[in-house]
C-alpha cells in the first residue's frame, strides 16, 4: 500500500476538476434517494478538522473488510504498535519459549511468521505450484495484551491464507527476470571488481543496483494494486484471570473467521468483497456474544488526484440474553481529490448504519473535511 | 578480502558450466561472472546469471586452467513479504552435467533477504 504521486499538470488538475463535479453530483444525488426511502436519513456537515476525517475513514473502516494481515491482533483489546517478524515457523517456536515468565504469561508480546517458509521449494518449483505458494505466503501471527479491565491477560493466535494473489511477485516469471536483468545490468556497467575486493565493495555495489530495483518494484506495486485475491483468516484468543496460564483460570475468549476477495475491474477499479464472523465469550445480559457480516465494496482511483470508495455490507450481532438478532445495513462513501493549491486532500464522506437499533450512529450522514495525508490508498 | 578457493578441474570433463541455485526457498538470483587471467588481472565479464539462465559456460580445462573467477551474485528482494531465509549453492558441472564441486559461497552465502536485495560473492582458482 503506497500512496500514489501527485501530478501537478494543469491537464491533471482540470481532469481532476471534472472528476471532482461529477462525485459531488453523485454525493448529492444519493442522499435525496436515501431521504426518501429511509425516513431517518439526515445530512450534516461538520467543521474541516482531523476529527472529522477520522470520521470519514471510519465509514469504511467501521465493517471489517478483508482479512486482517494479522488475525491475531484483531482479537486483542489494542492492535500492537510494533509487530516482531520471525523469519520461519521453528522461530516461532523458539520466540514462543520466551512468553513464559515461569507460569506467567509476558504482556505487549506481537509476533508473525511464516511457518512454512521452507515448504516453498526453488523459485521454478514455486512458480509451478499453487500449493507452494499457498504455504510459503501463510503467515501466522500471536500477541498478548493486557485486558481492559486491567487484571487479564490476552494470548491471541491466528493465521492468514492468502489462497489466490495475482500480485505476487515472486511468482511471477517475467517480472522476475526483468529484475533480474536489471540489477545485472547496473552491476555490469560498473568497473571489474579487484580480485581481492572484499564484502564491503560488493555491498556499496549492490545498494547502487538495488536502487534501480526499487522503481522497477514500485511500479510493479503500482501495475497490481488491484491484483486478483482470495484470502482465508481465522484467530482464536484465550483469558487468564491474571497472568499465571493455568487451567483454572484459563478460559476461552473470542474467536473470529474471516474471508476476502478482490478483482479488478479495470486498472483504475477494484471490486472487494468481505465476509467476517466473530464469537465472543460474554459475562452478563446484552454483551455482544457474535457477528456476522458480508459486503461488497468498489475503489477507484481514476486519476492519481481523485479516488472513489464504496461500500455496502450487511451486518448481524446477536447479544447474551437476545433471542433475536440485530441486523442493519452498513453504508459508507468516500471521494477525496487533492488540492494542488492548498496542499492536502479534500474529502467528503457518506454513510453510516440503517435501521441500527439503540445505536447513535444509525443514520446517514454527511461530512467532509481537509486534511494532508489521503485517506484511500491503493 | 575474499576467500578464493582452489578448484581442481577434471581434464576430461569437457565443457565446463559455473551454476548457482537456491533449492530450498523461493528466491531470484542474479549475478555476473566475471573472469581474471592467470596473473589474477580483470579480464572481462564471463556471463550473466538470472532465474532463466542459472548457469553461465566457463570453457573447456584447458581454456580456464589457472584463471581466476569471481561470481557478483544478488538475491533479489521481490516484494514487500518480510524476511525471507536463502542458502545459495554455487557448482561446477561438466559436459555431462555432474557437479564436480558444489559449496554454499562464505561471503553471503547464507542469509535474510528484507528490506533490500543481499549480495553475495563467490572467487575461485581454476587448477
């Protein structure tokens, strides 16, 4: 995920213009429809201030949509700042000795791996083998944390299965002998090494090539924003009483299950889907026991000053002591164009929950605000 | 300094191939070979190594005998996965396509591909 670079072309700006009246047209279409149909739409607009362009990434960030890149984390009370990678799986089981502080748990723990990165084979091997690729790209992940009660403790555990990505690179033949040419080439235009050159001057040689490399990367990152994928997720978490790990104070804690899928459309235009289930383990009446959802989303980024995101996800939560089920529909739009001008992005937001019941937030609204670093990102 | 180790060439080993490979991870190489005189002066590029061309023709014994060699490799970093683990097997075959030597190269050999693509290298006498 990068953002992209900002021409500043007069052509550019005046495409982007024309983009720019042609969303705010269809922001001002949808919510007269919505009026209509859902007699508890609202409009509101707010003051252009950080809060509220948190408030418009929440629009569609409030579904859970895709899988999380470490399943595990999503299961703790705070996702961990800073995440350890272990290279391999027997790192794993190397790291995992060291949470243990005799029978008490280690708080603020937050690692991932591979744990079949030595399953991939050579890279021709790799290339050929969907199962390969499947187990070389799995990532496994695992933290602690400190319930928010403040006496807890979390242990979380999950994996990702990236089971289709068009966008791996590794797997892709043509990309990677033009990578390797490329750094043979700048490698060849440099002068013969001295025979008895030593590691050191083949590092300083090496950090020039990779630098021509890195374009080739980025662009290649850039060609496969929008790459096919399907992606499988599960986690699991447990609750000790305190920070000893002992049966009797050990119990179940959440678990979730997640499935996302993405195709392009075209170059500028990706369509996303989601589905997502998560189990909570509840102490009393009307805590949330599980929910369920499923959605589409579209993003677009038809020029690198404007991009459009759109999603729609039905939602189901049950609660301790419910017999029914809540359901709504969860809406959310966001366009941002950058203002060469002014420097930063302006963006306006759409959205919110339909027929939520007991919840503030169950009507739509709309916002927008200004703000520098863009909130869609390919 | 680079370690150059001594290779003893089959004189009937027929055309002699230099290869490297990563059996055990799915990683790019790259490299040039590049290939010195016997009084250990450059003497031009060799060949090129890429995930198509693993291996590059050095000559016949009696062609590299007493000449140097010194193999630049790189194993590339692809995309953005985190740290990937290599080992990088450098061999000499013969005509017949048996590897007469097989080593895992010291400078480089072993190692974390991360943030950025990893060098290694490779120098060997040709006796």
């Amino acid at each position: 995920m990068r953002c992209r670079r900002y021409p500043h072309s007069h052509a550019a700006r005046t495409g982007a213009r024309q983009l720019v009246l042609i969303g705010l047209g269809v922001f001002l279409l949808v919510p007269k429809h919505r009026l209509t149909a859902q007699a508890v739409t609202t409009a509101s607009t707010t003051a252009n201030d950080s809060a509220t362009s948190t408030r418009i990434g929440e629009l569609i960030q409030s579904v859970s949509y895709g899988v999380p890149a470490s399943p595990a984390f999503e299961l703790l009370p705070n996702k961990p700042e800073e995440v350890a990678p272990l290279v391999s799986g027997h790192d794993f089981q190397t790291n995992a000795k060291t949470w243990l502080d005799g029978t008490a748990l280690r708080i603020g723990i937050a690692v991932d791996s591979r744990p079949f990165v030595k399953n991939g084979g050579s890279l021709s091997q790799y290339q050929r083998s969907t199962v390969r690729q499947i187990a070389f790209r799995t990532m496994l992940s695992a933290g602690t944390a400190r319930a928010t009660d403040g006496h807890a403790t979390i242990a979380a555990i999950g994996v990702r299965i990236p089971l289709v990505d068009d966008g791996d690179a590794r797997a892709d033949s043509e990309f990677v002998q033009l990578a390797a040419g490329t750094i043979n080439r700048v490698i060849a235009s440099l002068p013969q090494p001295p025979l008895n050159a030593d590691a050191s001057f083949f590092a300083a040689r090496m950090k020039i090539a990779d630098k021509a490399l890195d374009s080739l990367r980025d662009d290649y990152e850039r060609r496969k924003w929008n790459a096919r994928k399907l992606e499988l997720g599960a986690a699991g978490s447990v609750q000790a009483g305190g920070t000893q790990l002992t049966p009797d104070s050990t119990q179940l804690g959440r678990a979730g299950f997640w499935l996302g899928g993405a195709v392009p459309v075209s170059t500028w235009l990706q369509l996303t889907s989601s589905g997502a289930m998560t189990w909570a383990r509840t102490d009393s009446v009307g805590q949330e026991s599980s929910r369920a959802s499923g959605g589409l989303g579209l993003r677009a980024f038809p020029v690198a000053v404007f991009s459009v995101a759109v999603e729609v996800a039905r939602v189901q939560a049950r609660h301790t002591g419910d017999r029914g089920a809540d359901h709504w529909t969860h809406l959310g739009t966001v366009a941002e164009w950058y203002v060469a001008e002014l420097g930063g992005w302006l963006g306006a937001g759409y959205g919110g929950d339909l027929n939520r019941s007991g919840h503030l937030d169950r009507q739509l609204s709309l916002r927008y605000a200004f703000y520098k670093d863009r909130l869609l990102t390919q | 300094m680079t370690n150059i180790v001594d290779i003893a060439i089959p004189p009937d080993a027929g055309a002699i191939t230099f290869g490297v490979a990563c059996p055990a991870s799915p990683q790019a190489l790259s490299g040039i070979v590049w290939r010195y005189t016997t009084t250990q002066q450059p003497d031009g590029k060799c060949g090129e190594i890429t995930p198509a061309t693993p291996s590059v023709p050095l000559g016949s014994p009696g062609t590299i005998a007493g000449r140097y060699f010194v193999l630049e490799g790189a194993v590339l970093k692809l995309g953005s996965d985190g740290p990937i683990p290599y080992q990088v097997i450098v061999s000499l075959r013969g005509s017949n396509g048996t590897a007469f030597h097989q080593e895992v190269p010291q400078d480089g050999g072993v190692g974390t591909v991360d943030k950025e693509s990893s060098p290694f290298q490779y120098s060997f006498h040709a006796v």
